[in-house]
C-alpha cells in the first residue's frame, strides 16, 4: 500500500537539561512573502515587533550550532502561541544533518502566514522551538500598528511532553488549578454582563439538576449541547467570558481541557479550492476538549453571488461537526447583533445547531468609568479628583453618541493607556527626576487625561473672511432668478457667521451647517448648494469649497462591507468641502433585506459627528420623500437642523429665465414669440404636479426654440440672410410649444368614433 521512511539517532536523548544534538544560537523575525526564505540575508530586515497590518509571512530565521560529528536527522516544531496561551500555529520541519564538523553553524527559515496578510492581530505571542518532544528554545515578540526593528531575546529549557497540542508548557505546569466555585467567583467580579452571568448559573442549576435526576435513577437521553452564539458589540467581554465558561465547563465535567482557541475566516477559510476544509479541520482538532471561539463569524457567510468564496463551505464542516463529530468540543459564534441574525439564516442547518445565545450589551456608563478605574488600579495607577472627573463626563458622552464600532471597554483601557502615556511624558521633563515620589509616579492628574480626549477633537478652523469672494458669491446668488426666501435665509447665516467670527464664537457648534434642501426638479437646488460652498469657504468655514456630488450608485454597493467603503471614499473626497447627496431620500427606501441604503447612512451620520467642521453634507430631494428620510433613521433630525426650501418657478420667474437663456444665445425674442412663451408657460405653471421641471423645462424648451430657429435659416440661402433675422427668435419657431396636459392623467378604456 505504500511506505513510510523512520530514523534511528545514535546521538542520545534530549532533555529539559541537555540537549546532545545542537545549541540554539539565535531566532531573527523578518516579514516577507512565500517565497521569503530566498531573501539574501544581508537584504533580510528583522523585528522584535510586528505590523498586524503589512506583516504576510512571518519567518523565523533559526541558527543552531551542531555540537556531533554524527549524521543525524531532525524534525522540528515552531509553535505560535497568543498572550492567553491560545495556539496560533504549528509549522514542522524535517531534514538530515550530514556528519561534519562539529560546532558547524546551520540556518533555518521557517515561514507562516499568507500572501494578502492579515493572520496576526495586536497581542503578544511565544514562539517555542521543540525538538524530540522537548521545547529547546522560546521568544517572545509583538504584533501591533507598526514595525519595531530588533533582535529577540532568547529563553531556554521549559518542558513541551505533547507536541502540536494547544496547550503549551507552562500550561501543563499550571493545570486548571481553581475550584468551580473560585471560576464562578471569578465571573461574578466582572463588571457589568448581568444578564450573561444570569444565563450561565442557570445552565449549571440546570446541569445539577439534570444530575441529580440521573443519580435518582431518572434516565434521559438527553445530551447538553454546548454550541453557542455570543451577540455584542466589540469590547464587551465575550472573550475573557468565552475564557472563564471553558474552564467552567471543564470542572463540570463536560469538557475534557476547558481551553479557547479563537480563530476569525483568514485561519478558517482558504483561497484555492481544496485548502479551506484541511484549515477549518485544524483548528477544530486545535480546539477539541475546549471551546472553538469564532469572532465575525458573518464574516463566512458573505454573498450568494460569489462562487470563489469558500466561507460557507467552513459552515458546513462546522454543522457537520456539530451534529456527527466525536463532541468534547463546544462551538461558539459571535459578532454584531443584525450581522448575527443574517449569518444563522444563510444555512438551513445552522440555526437549530446552536442551543445557546449570549447577549453582550453595551456597558452603561458607570459600568464603563468603573472598568477604567479597575484597569488603572491594576497598573498601579491612581486618578486624582479631577481627573476622575473627566473619565466619567466623557465616557458617558461616548456612550450618548456610541454606535455600533464603539469600543466599550476597550475605549476606556485605551483612555488610561494614553494617559500613563501623558503621565510619563510630563514628569519626565522634570529637571531632578529621582526627587519624585512614589506617589507622582502613580498619579494621573487632570491634565494627563484631559490630553487624552482633546487628542481627538479637531482645533478650530480660524481662516480670515474672503471678502472678495464672498461679494462674488452672494451676487451670484442674487443674479439667480426668483427664490427669495432661500436668498434670506442664507443672507441671514451669512451675516451671523460673520458676527460669530468677529466675536471669537464657534459657529459650527453654535448651529448646524449640514442643510436639507428641499423642492422640485429644477429649482436650482444644485445650483445653489455650489454658491453655499463657495460662501462657506469665503467665510473661513470650509477650507477648499468644493462639492462631491453623489447619488445613491455613488453610495451603495451590492455586498456585505462594499458600501461602507464607497461612502467613506466620497466623504474623504468631499473633506474641506461639502458632499451634496442628490435624492438622498432613496438611501433610506429599501425593497429588500439586502439593501444597504441604510448602511451608507449609518457610515455618513458618524463621520459627521466624527468630522465634525471638516466637511458639510446638503441632501436633497422631493419635499415628503425628504421627510420621510428624516424620519428613517433616529439620528438624522438632530444633524440636519437647517431646512432651505426651494419653490416652483411662477411663469413670469420661468419667462425671465428663458430670456436669460436666450441671450446667451445671443439671440432675441419677438413680441409674439414671447407671448406665445408666456402663455405655454402659464398652461405649465397651472397643471404642474411633484415631476414638474422648473427651470429644466425652460432650458429644454429654449435649446429647442433655437434649434427651430437656425433650421429655419438654414433653409433660407446665405445671400438672402441678414444679421437681425440670424439673431431673432420668432412665432414660427415656437409654435410648437402647445400644453398637451398630463399623459399620465388620461382616462383608461375605448372612446367610439363618431
């Protein structure tokens, strides 16, 4: 059937304290791509910290010094652990050692990762090199935003007796030592989560309960499913809780190990045919006797559409796990609420595989002010009164104004790291700096985390008053035909913003400059809303005064996680300026489940809080279509507090723009011509409905009347042709022009002839 080559080593056994074979000299990282071992090493570049972002394939760099004039032959092990002990990778390699020289120097590169990146994320790791089943060497290295160059320090002799398990050698040191009582202990401290810690001593009373039936002599053939789905919000605590149930469920009895292996769809899903089921396979052998602890998991279930993507080919391997697998294993899945929702749908099977849903909400805001002063309090940390102060007004203003990215607890421990950060900054500059006691060491003042939150507020835009281009402007505005109301009303915030600026008030939170424009087609919204951005950049509120117009195609996408891309694309063209969303109205309209309208105004209504005086958005649209966008989301009355509304053109406002248009033809119109204009004009104005065209339909109708015109002297030969006659616009060239009334207004059925 086939063979399988095996090696004697006549060198000795290895062990925590002697190692016969060879002496580890170094582990080196260097990033690069899979074919990253040819790099020369004089053109390698290596790092004690890693970029989570632009790291693909991760390479260790071995160098061992061969201590035996012996051939001998190894396989190696690389196993990658994160800082909660949870294995990452395992990578082997095996090869020969001819006899040669003894303290002869060899060098290993061994690589993991892919070629689009993306497989490390922040946290800290070990990486341990076993051979013959015992750890010869470890490091430690960091995965964060950015590369640190660097050499790694080099640990040795920590016992690793089961190979490719995921537990490492400090764990099997330090078993799952605490009681059940001590775990649950343990789980009652965590701040907030009363509902979770609810649910889980419930499933215990049920679990005893079911025991002591049994020891009753009540048989039932009732198995406890343990798959769950966790729903919340990032940094609500469904890792650290999904941490404690493993160890919880291990001293019940239902989990052989209580171990967490977390894993996301860049370790599940592959990116050729044939790889994702040995990837997905893995990690599940990885987490048996434990908890497999999937994060975004929607993430598998992207699109009907795309035939390339094998997320839901991971989702069958887990329904089949979950209903024929040898068990000892307890799935979980967690993500955003209304993504959540989606994923259970997207497979018949799915949703009846899991017995349990967690509910993470959102943390409170004393909830929140309390987590910090836990975590300040485990760096050894104080805050003084102000400062404490200032961490309970702001994160209950980041709780008022949170949406579904708010970090919750991961926002308050990010405060306190940066203001230790501003702590150590200031006392630093002190000139005598062994004088400072314990006490200002450990002390965050006021002023340390003040600097915190002022980081993420924009200063304010103060460019001088552009009075030249203001007066442009504004005669551009008043040179446009009829709208006087919305020539007061901007007359009106022009004159406040200027007494703002003289006074040294701030005029984008004293109201707000995002303005709805409603009307009909043709109302000069478009127009307008130009000239706007032209007066706000005069005024130093805007620093470029440009307009990204966009629509609905501009904003949305057909997938999961396109539109979000698309929208902030447009509003990071539309920064210094304003973004003008033409019938915005139709974000909000929505004919199906799949319509992401209303992600895109999720996306827009953030950056506007977030970008707030860094860019301006007008939407515009048909009057009760625009109230009924106001209405669909709950935060969108309170962003657009402005409101222009633009009227129809009357038929004479309609005929003073039609002779605007005709000199611009440079041509003139007859009495009669212009009677007859007036009078279509009037039939217009009297039967107009919402689809009424305003100033378009005087443009159609001039472009046509000239059209007539010069076909008509066309006709007439070149010498008969005079100058007055090739400028003027006559009854002839207009008669065509009669009110048909409305087609859509015509009575169905049959009409006999006579």
């Amino acid at each position: 059937m086939g063979s399988q080559p095996f090696y004697i080593n006549n060198v000795g056994l290895v062990s925590i304290d002697k190692n016969p074979y060879f002496n580890v000299e170094y582990i080196k990282l260097y990033n690069g791509d899979s074919g990253g071992w040819r790099q020369e090493a004089k053109d390698r570049t290596y790092y004690k910290k890693i970029s989570s972002n632009d790291t693909k394939y991760l390479w260790a760099e071995i160098k061992i010094t061969n201590l035996t004039l012996e051939d001998w032959n190894y396989e190696l092990f690389l196993n990658y652990y994160d800082d909660a002990g949870q294995h990452k990778a395992l990578i082997m390699r095996n090869g020969r050692i001819e006899a040669g020289k003894k303290d002869w120097g060899y060098t290993f590169d061994i690589g993991w990762g892919t070629d689009d990146g993306g497989s490390w994320k922040d946290d800290k790791y070990t990486l341990e090199l076993v051979f013959m089943d015992v750890l010869v060497a470890a490091t430690t290295f960091e995965c964060g935003d950015n590369f640190v160059e660097g050499e790694l320090e080099l640990l040795k002799g920590t016992v690793l007796p089961h190979v490719g398990s995921a537990t490492t050698g400090t764990d099997i040191l330090k078993p799952n030592e605490k009681t059940l009582e001590e775990l649950l202990k343990e789980l009652d401290e965590l701040i907030g989560l009363e509902n979770v810690k609810k649910h889980i001593h419930d499933q215990i009373t049920y679990i005893n309960f079911n025991k002591l039936r049994k020891e009753q002599g009540v048989e039932h053939d009732h198995t406890i499913s343990l798959h769950s789905v966790a729903i919340g919000n990032p940094g609500t605590g469904k890792t650290t809780v999904m941490r404690l149930l493993g160890k919880i469920y291990n001293k019940l009895g239902l989990l052989s190990k209580g171990n967490v292996v977390e894993a996301d769809r860049v370790d599940l899903v592959g990116e050729y045919i044939g790889q994702t089921a040995p990837k997905t396979q893995k990690k599940i052998e990885e987490a048996r006797g434990g908890i497999l602890f999937i994060d975004e998991a929607y993430s598998l279930a992207r699109t009907n559409e795309d035939s390339r993507d094998y997320g839901k080919e991971v989702i069958e391997l887990l329904i089949r796990e979950m209903s024929d697998g040898p068990g000892d294993i307890a799935i979980f899945v967690a993500g955003y609420p209304k993504e959540m929702n989606a994923f259970l749908e997207s497979n018949p099977g799915l949703k009846s595989r899991f017995s349990q849903y967690f509910t993470f909400e959102d943390y409170l805001p004393e909830e929140l002010y309390s987590i910090g002063l836990f975590i300040a309090q485990k760096l050894k940390l104080t805050l003084d009164e102000g400062a404490q102060k200032i961490l309970k007004d702001e994160v209950t203003e980041a709780f008022r104004n949170r949406d579904r990215t708010f970090g919750n607890a991961r926002f308050v421990e990010g405060a306190i790291y940066k203001a230790k950060m501003n702590m150590a900054l200031r006392l630093m500059q002190v000139e005598d700096q062994k004088a400072l006691t314990k006490d200002q060491l450990c002390n965050i003042t006021q002023q340390d985390i003040r600097k915190v939150f002022d980081e993420g507020k924009r200063k304010k835009l103060k460019l001088p008053v552009d009075e030249i281009e203001l007066t442009a402007a504004l005669l551009e505005l008043n040179e446009m035909i009829g709208m006087q109301n919305v020539k007061t009303e901007i007359d009106e915030l022009v004159r406040l913003i200027k007494y703002y600026n003289d006074t040294g008030k701030d005029v984008l939170h004293k109201f707000s400059l995002h303005t709805i424009f409603t009307g009909n087609p043709g109302t000069g919204k478009t127009t307008v809303a130009r000239i706007l951005a032209k007066i706000f950049k005069a005024l130093g509120i805007l620093e470029r005064g440009h307009m990204v117009e966009v629509d609905r195609e501009s904003l949305v996408a057909g997938y999961v996680g396109q539109t979000a891309i698309k929208t902030n694309q447009k509003i990071e063209e539309a920064l210094g300026g304003v973004l003008f969303i033409d019938e915005a109205y139709s974000l909000a309209e929505t004919g199906s489940r799949n319509d992401f309208g209303r992600e895109a105004i999720e996306v827009i209504l953030k950056r506007m809080e977030d970008l707030r005086g860094q860019f301006v958005v007008f939407a515009a649209g048909y009057t009760d279509n625009m109230n009924n966008f106001l209405t669909s989301n709950p935060g969108l009355n309170s962003r657009f507090d402005k409101k222009l509304h633009f009227d129809d053109y009357t038929p004479e406002e309609m005929m003073q723009i039609a002779l605007l248009y005709l000199k611009k033809e440079d041509m003139i119109a007859s009495p009669e011509s212009r009677d007859h204009l007036q009078n279509y004009f009037n039939e217009l104005y009297k039967n107009r409905d919402k689809f009424f065209g305003n100033a378009r339909t005087v443009r159609q109708t001039v472009d046509e009347a000239v059209k007539n015109q010069n076909l008509r002297m066309a006709k007439i030969p070149s010498a008969q042709r005079n100058e007055q006659d090739i400028h003027s616009l006559i009854l002839e060239d207009v008669t065509e022009f009669k009110y048909q009334g409305n087609p859509l207004k015509k009575s169905l059925g049959f009409r006999l002839g006579s």
